[in-house]
C-alpha cells in the first residue's frame, strides 16, 4: 500500500511503499525454496538444507533479492495507482526495510508527466487558407506526368539546350591540381536541374557532341569540404552524347496508357477532384498546426529532459527510415553532410523541444476536458484502419495487439479529441492561400523553366547530398 506521496522536483515524485508483513513472510518462504536448490552444503543433500542454516551460513540477505523480486514490482505498480500518476521513466528504488515478520518499506522516486499551465485554449484565432484549384493548377500536374513519360531522343548534330539530358567526362582542377571527387566517366546530367556547382551547367548549354569545354566555376563560401569552400575550380568537360526529351502528345491514347481512365476530360475530372480533396487535409492541417502553436506558446511546462530525448530518438528514426528509402544508411548521411551524431542530435533538440511542449499541452486539455476513447471507439479505428488496408478487421486488429500498438492508437485518438476541440471552438478567418503561385507552377507548363522544380546542389557530384536535401530530410 501507498504509505505517503510527495513532489520532490517539476517532475519528480517520491513515494513511500508498505507491504505487509504476512506477504514479506510468504515471500521469504518461497524465495527459500528456489534458492535451496542451488545450494551445496558440507553434511546437507544438495536442496536440504535447513533455512535457519541456510541463513546463518549466508546471512538473512541471500533470500532478500529473490523475495524482493516478487514483491516490489506489484506494489509498486499499485503505489502508482493510488497515487493516479503515470511515470515516464524508470523508477529508483531505496530499500528501507525487509525482514521476517515485518512490513516490506521501500522508497520509489519516479519522474512523472509535469503540471502544464494552460492558457485559454477555447476561441482561439486563426487564419485558414481557401482551397482553389483551378483548370492551371491540374494543366501543371498533366505536364508533369508527360514528363515523367517522356522519351529520350539523341541529337547529334545540334548543341545542348536547358533541358536536354547529357552524358559527360569530367574532371576537376584547383590551383592546377586534380580533387577528390571532382572527375567523372559517362555522367548523366539534366541541363537547368542545377545539381552541380552553380554555373557549372549553363556553361555546357550551347556545347556539341564530342566537343570539349574548359568550365570555370567557384565553389561557395559555406561549401562542406572546407579546402575547395570559395576557391575557383576548372573543369575539363567532353560533351559525349546529347538527348532531346519529347513528351507524349496529350491525347486519350495518352491517357489509356498512364491511367484507368478511356479519356483526358475523365482524368482530369478526377484529378481536379483529388488534388481538391488532397488542398483541403494541408489547409485543414495548417489550421490545426497554427493553432496547437497559439495554445503552446500561451502555455507553461518544464520539459523533462527524458521526454525531449525520447522525441529526438524519434525524428532520428524517422530520419533514417526516409534515408533507406532513398537508398542510403545514416552513417552515410552523417559523413556527407559533414556531422556527427550528436550534432545531428543538437540540430533536431529545438524542434523536439517544440513538439514536446505541443504534446504536454494537448494531454493537458484532453485531462482538462475529460476526454476517455472506449472500446467502440477504438473498434470502429481498426475497422477504418482494416478498410484502408482492404484486409480483414480481425486480422489487423491481431497485428495491432501483437505489435502492441493499440494503447498508443488509443492515445492518438484521445489526443486528436484536444485538436478537434480547438478546430470546432476557434474563430477563423478565411485568407488568400500564401503559396498560390507556387502550386501553379507560375507559369504556363509548356513553357515554364523546368530547373527550377529541382532542389539546388552545391556539389561538383550530383550524387552527393545538397543541404536542400538535407532539410527536407531533417523535417
């Protein structure tokens, strides 16, 4: 039983555990029984030994940890429920007293989930952005799945243009001396996908087939290798093959070939509708995002530290399972960037520490409010999730149990309860969307300059990672 329960710290409790003696004396008793057995005695069959021998041989102690292991966790865990809190990290324990005959005392200080002072979290303001998509918008995405099926056309007589995909020999001087990593055999390129060092491509632009050209560029300040960072390189590059993308014509024999649609007014009927759909989850998304930032910030907690690790543990993770998607481990990641792991570490603490506060504020309405999810509730997620899926609900609920994922499901749905909760007592003001012109493109998609839809890259090697790829891997 929970004899006394005091705050020590923030986030920092100590409790105070009796458990009574009659439990202690079984405990002793069967902790005897399993340790006689390992026990050889001079004049005692192995397992025969008397307890009061046994005892005074070893001492009362040689049973205490097998009794302790016994007694300790459930009272603990009972302490924690008659206390009504939920400990976020592993306890420390002091033993006080354990003895035959008299009540087991021991001291538990666990960390605990800290108070959060919340501020007014109802008729909080925003702004949310209207969602258009216009005959231009879905013109764009059109294009670009021609692009994606284009065909690659050599051109032999004809200088390179921005666009034209080419294959090149380089190799890299400073100061008149090769680098490593600055020389390449047969290396695709896309002319205006602006992978290499900036000015490298448009130098090429204008270039023959089986033509040389010497390519002086200078590499930025703040380029990683710090020996080629703001020094003048030349390149000595040789034009070895030129190819010409041609798009498919836009027609309905296009549009048999790349979809399940018979003609181009289906598809883009359905496209409009979808890409509708996907433009109201991200403005829904910003207005949930703005406003969990109002409440945050109106809000007060003291992080513990344990909670802010644990998140940086997970943008890590989900950092490395994005990198294996592309094809690449972290430690690779680590050392083309340039960073140990503990830099990277340090980079992502701001933003754990962010998304830590966000979390304890929203907990901190979902208690306010009262906000439980029932086993219907949660029923009916699996049978959405299974839906999803297209697979049984049985099955996927067996998945989830093994995997142990269904109390987190649960959390998750309590908690989405705190964000709907803001949403539906919020007022909003309907804005302009701040990125229009960039979901259009800008420009009319036959014509728009097509290097400008690729990230930057100040490598001499596209094959390295640029610091637009980085943060794009970081978020």
């Amino acid at each position: 039983m929970l004899n006394r329960f005091e705050k020590i710290e923030d986030s920092k409790v100590k409790l105070e555990v009796e458990v009574a003696a009659p439990e202690v004396d079984t405990a002793l008793a069967k902790a005897y029984r399993k340790v006689v057995k390992k026990v050889n005695l001079p004049g005692f069959r192995k397992g025969k030994v008397p307890r009061r021998v046994l005892e005074s041989r070893f001492g009362p102690e040689v049973l205490h940890e097998e009794a302790l292991e016994e007694l300790v966790p459930p009272a603990y865990e009972k302490a924690l429920e008659e206390a009504a809190i939920d400990p976020i990290n592993q306890p420390e324990f002091e033993l006080v007293q354990v003895e035959e005959g008299k009540p087991l005392l021991f001291n538990a200080v666990v960390e605990v989930l800290p108070e959060v002072e919340l501020g007014e979290y109802r008729g909080l303001q925003a702004e949310q952005e209207k969602v258009e998509v216009d005959d231009l918008q879905v013109d764009h995405h059109i294009y670009m799945l021609r692009e994606q099926n284009a065909r690659l056309v050599p051109r032999e007589d004809e200088p390179a243009r921005e666009g034209d995909l080419v294959t090149i020999d380089f190799k890299g001087f400073v100061d008149g001396e090769a680098f490593e990593g600055g020389e390449a055999e047969d290396h695709s390129l896309e002319l205006g996908s602006r992978s290499f060092v900036p000015g490298f491509e448009e130098q090429l632009v204008g270039v023959k087939p089986g033509e040389e050209k010497e390519v002086v560029v200078t590499f930025p300040e703040d380029y990683r290798n710090e020996e080629l960072a703001g020094k003048e390189a030349v390149f000595q590059v040789k034009m070895k093959e030129i190819k010409e993308k041609q798009l498919p014509e836009l027609n309905d024999d296009f549009v048999k070939e790349v979809s399940e649609f018979e003609t181009l007014d289906e598809m883009k009927t359905d496209l409009k509708e979808k890409m509708l759909n996907n433009a109201e989850e991200q403005s829904k998304t910003k207005l949930e995002e703005s406003l969990i930032e109002k409440i945050t910030g109106d809000s007060n907690v003291v992080l513990p530290e344990v909670l802010v690790e644990r998140q940086i543990d997970r943008m890590i993770g989900d950092m490395e399972n994005y990198l294996r998607q592309q094809g690449l481990g972290l430690d690779q990641f680590l050392e083309l960037s340039g960073k140990t792991k503990e830099e990277l570490r340090e980079q992502n603490r701001p933003e754990a520490e962010k998304r830590t506060k966000a979390n304890l504020v929203l907990d901190a309405i979902a208690k306010n409010e009262g906000f439980t999810v029932d086993d219907s509730e949660l029923d009916a997620k699996i049978t959405e999730i299974a839906e999803s899926y297209n697979d049984q609900k049985d099955r996927i609920k067996g998945i989830l149990e093994k995997q142990g994922r269904l109390p987190s499901i649960r959390e998750e749905m309590r908690i989405r309860k705190a964000v709907d909760l803001l949403v539906e007592n919020a007022t909003i003001k309907m804005v302009e969307p701040s990125d229009k012109k960039g979901e259009t493109g800008g420009e009319n998609p036959e014509t728009e300059d097509k290097a400008g839809e690729k990230a930057e890259s100040d490598t001499p090697d596209s094959s390295n990672s640029s610091e637009a790829d980085n943060n794009k891997t970081e978020d």
